[in-house]
C-alpha cells in the first residue's frame, strides 16, 4: 500500500488531512500530495487556518487572507485569516442588530458583549472550523486537502464539536417548548397562530453547522487522514496516543508516512561518530515504527539535501513519493 | 322570522358562555402558559447569553448569532437574574 494507491483506490476521500505535530512536515506532505492530484487533472485547493501557517513560506509567496489564490494548473492555495474573520463577524453582528432595531448605535452594554467574546480561546477554534465549513460547501473543488492545526487543537475542536452538539440539542428543546406555550396561549385565547421563530431557525443553522465541521473530520466515506510520523521516540510515542485519541472520536486513519529519513548511503565508508549514532539511532526507531504501525505505513519519505520551499523542490519530492515508490 | 333570531341569540348566549367558561377555567391556564413561557425565555437567554452574567455555556461564536434576536430581552433580564426575592414575585 502506498500514498498513491490510497488516492487511486478511494477516490470518493476528497477531504484529505494531514496531521502531527508541529515541525514534522505536515505542510510539506500536503502541498507534495496536492502538487501531484493537480498534476493527475484533479482541481485542487490547498488550506489552511494556523495563524502562523507555512503555506506562504513553502510557496515562496504571500498568499495569507487573500482568498484561494492561483498556483498552478489545477492548484489552488488559501491561508484563511481567523483574525479577521472574526472582526468581520462582529461588525455583521452589529450591522444585524442595528438594522433590525433601527438603532443609531448598538447599546454600550451589548456593544461589550460582542468586543468580549472575541477574547475568548473556544471563538477562534469555532471562527475556523466554521470558515472551513464554508470552504467545503462551496464545492468548487475535487480536492481539499487541509494543513490541518496541530493535533491538539482538532482534538480539542472535536471534543468540543460534541460538548456542544449535546448543548444545542437542548437548548433547541428548550426553544421548541417555548414555542408549543406560545400556541396554547393563542390557542387558548382564539388567536391566530404565532409566527415562526426565528431564534429556533438560528439554532438549526448553528447545529447544522457544528455537525458539518466535525463531519469533515469524520466522514467515513470522504476522509482521508493521515499520521506524520518521524523516526523519533518522543514523536513514536505522541503519535500512538494521538492515534488513540482519534479512534474515539471516529476520524478515519488512512495510514502513517514517515518523514525525515535519513538516506541509507549515508552511513557508507567512514563518517563520524556524531552521525553513525544518529544513524544506528535512527534505524532503531524506524524498526520501532515498522512493529507499530506496520503495514499502516504508505511511504517513508527521505530527508532532502535542502529545504522543500518553491514548486521545483515540491515536484522534486513529489516525484519521490509517487512516482518512484519509497 | 323569529326562527331566524333564535339561533342568532342562542349563538349571544353561547358567546357569552363561552367567555365565562374560558374566565373560569382557560384565563388561569393561559396566564401559566404565559408565565411559564416567560420563565423559559429567561432560562433561554441565560443558556445562551450567560457570559454577560460571566456564566460562560454556549460557546461564543454561536451566541453571539442570536445576540440580535434578544438584545431588547438581555436589559430586563439581567434585572431579574440578579435581583433579591421579594415580595413583587408572589405578587408578579
């Protein structure tokens, strides 16, 4: 099994991740990957929602909030700015809230309300997981593939995503018994019916959306996930439980690639000590990696001579892993 | 012709029975509905706005899309939310 064949034998997994911790080469996978499904004739966006994302750097371009920009054939790259979604976000909440009361201003009180909440840490995991929901329902695209955050922060978004789930779930309840006092009232009082609600309209939408965020990461039939590993302990070790942690929330593992592998010719004639340690100690942890995950692996991908930045080094790499096999 | 009248008045009487019968027994029932749905809304804007009250439950992103739709609500029921027990309530 390889990287290839996973994207040749399902191609219904139109969402792909790549997840691990930071530094291991997330981005370099995903834009190798996207590179070369753009190169196969797939329409391809490449994402991502770090405030400090590396799309940019590896593109040799600034491309950060300024929607999906251009790269090549086929190839589309995007660096949503959460930042200043959620300030645009406020302002429509203002603007809403003037227009449907015909304020001059909105009330100091509920002015605050709004500059307060964006102080808090859930505001930016929502703003964006919401702006991929909104990358995604476009549908313009055969390919997402998503530098995903570190993996931390899905998690903490999917545990959230649930805690949440089960709070609107309520609270919608909440709102649709209100609705039912309401009919008996007019009932009651030979009334007409009363008007739809439109707080209860809202709270669909929100669940909805919700829903369709976690989805992303968890459908089944559409995701692709997988695992950056490198041939290190600490990294071994935060991956299985990473994986763990996964599993229980239901995001579909496709398979593990081990990045930074040192090249075999290198330990050839006689070199330092320094480098035969890192050397033996390297082919330890790989072996490590091969009775882990093993047939999960789909590619070991070499560490290169320079740093992968510009579409030359990607095509260079992307050859290396689709192409020539690993 | 006063064949014609009958059911005519007989619809008054019914009219004005019916409007006894909804004082004796609806107007209580209704004006719990009212009340109740009353209390409900408060519990509602507590669940969803708490965080004015620094009880943070619905995650911010999402109440503040239903902030609009309360805005004219959150002044009164802050009031209610952090006044003392007094009298009014058994009165109210």
């Amino acid at each position: 099994m390889s990287l290839r064949h996973v994207f040749e034998s399902q191609p219904d997994r139109r969402y792909v991740m790549f997840g691990g911790k930071g530094g291991l080469g997330k981005t370099t996978l995903s834009a190798t990957s996207a590179f070369w499904l753009a190169r196969q004739g797939k329409r391809v966006l490449l994402f991502s929602v770090d405030p400090q994302a590396s799309l940019s750097d590896i593109f040799q371009r600034d491309i950060f909030g300024k929607g999906p920009v251009p790269i090549m054939e086929n190839l589309w790259a995007q660096e949503v700015d959460a930042d200043r979604r959620i300030k645009d976000y406020q302002e429509e909440i203002r603007k809403k809230i003037l227009d449907m009361y015909g304020f001059e201003k909105v009330p100091e009180e509920i002015d605050n309300y709004i500059a307060a909440a964006s102080a808090e840490p859930a505001m930016e995991e929502s703003a964006i997981f919401d702006a991929v929901v909104d990358i995604i329902v476009q549908g313009d695209y055969d390919y997402y593939i998503y530098d995903l955050v570190p993996l931390g922060h899905a998690l903490y978004y999917l545990s959230m995503a649930k805690v949440y789930d089960e709070w609107i779930n309520k609270i919608t309840k909440l709102r649709a018994d209100m609705g039912q006092y309401d009919q008996v009232a007019a009932t009651m009082r030979r009334e007409e019916t009363v008007q739809e609600d439109a707080i209860l309209s809202e709270l669909i939408y929100i669940k909805e959306r919700i829903n369709a965020s976690s989805r992303i990461l968890t459908d089944k039939a559409r995701t692709a996930f997988f695992f950056v590993v490198v041939p290190e302990e600490m990294i071994i070790l935060d991956t299985k439980k990473a994986a763990e942690l996964f599993a229980k929330f239901d995001v579909p593992l496709s398979g593990y690639i081990v990045n930074r592998v040192l090249p075999p010719d290198l330990g050839a004639g006689t070199i330092p000590p320094y480098l035969r340690n890192r050397i033996a100690m390297q082919k330890k942890y790989l072996d490590e990696i091969k009775g882990t995950f093993g047939h999960e692996v789909l590619a070991y991908v070499p560490e290169m001579e320079r740093d992968v930045t510009g579409l030359g080094m990607i095509e260079r790499l992307a050859r290396r892993l689709f192409e020539e096999g690993s | 012709m006063a064949d014609a009248a009958k059911p005519k008045k007989k619809g008054g009487i019914l009219g004005v029975f019916k409007d006894i019968v909804y004082g004796m027994s609806s107007h209580e029932m209704t004006r719990h509905a009212v009340r109740t749905r009353a209390s409900m809304e408060h519990l509602f804007i507590l669940i969803t706005m708490g965080d004015l009250l620094g009880v943070p439950i619905l995650p911010p992103y999402y109440s503040l899309r239903l902030l609009p739709y309360v805005t004219p609500q959150i002044a009164g029921w802050k009031r209610r939310m952090l006044r003392e027990r007094d009298v009014t309530d058994v009165l109210g």
